[in-house]
C-alpha cells in the first residue's frame, strides 16, 4: 500500500467517521484488515527495500501473503514521487516477489 497524508481520496486515517462518499474508514484501518485476512501477527516492520526508503514490510506476515505499507508526505495518486524516489516502480517488483497462486 503507498499512502500520503494529503490524499484526499483515501486518507491515512483512521478516521472517526465513515466517509461515506469514499466509503472509508482510511488506509490504516484497511492496511490493518489485510494484515488480519493475511494471518498476520502483531505489528512488527522491517525495512522493506532500500531503493524505497519510506516502505516497510510486515514481519509476522506469512510468505505467501506479504504486506509492505509505504507511507509519505506530500504525495498523491497523481505525483507518487518522495524525496526524488518514484514509488510508483515499486509496485511491480512487489507482484513479482509474490509466490505462484495455489
């Protein structure tokens, strides 16, 4: 997931009341339903890649269902570029990490 304090789509959250147009709580609360659905434990983080500094993964996460949350200021769905990195190329290395569907 890559979250910015300034989406206003899907904000960071969480927030105290459904946004009913967007229907979100925020992207925390929906980071923390994937970590549940995945059979994740606890909250742990590690780094996720160097070349994306402001991404973590999810240490307690199995394997086959992995969790990395980049989260930045000042970014958007439009700009996803943070301090001169473009966090939008780490999308594509994440799917191709993953394991073959069952």
């Amino acid at each position: 997931m890559i979250v910015s304090d300034v989406d206003t789509n899907n904000p960071v959250g969480p927030l105290s009341m459904l946004d009913t147009i967007e229907d979100t709580y925020g992207a925390v609360p929906a980071r923390d339903e994937i970590l549940a659905r995945n059979g994740c434990v606890g909250k742990t983080t590690a780094p996720y890649d160097p070349k994306y500094p402001a991404c973590v993964k999810y240490t307690g996460c199995p394997a086959a269902y992995p969790v990395v949350w980049c989260e930045f200021a000042g970014g958007s769905h439009d700009n996803p570029n943070f301090n001169g990195v473009d966090y939008s190329v780490a999308v594509v290395p994440f799917f191709m990490s993953l394991p073959p569907a069952p």
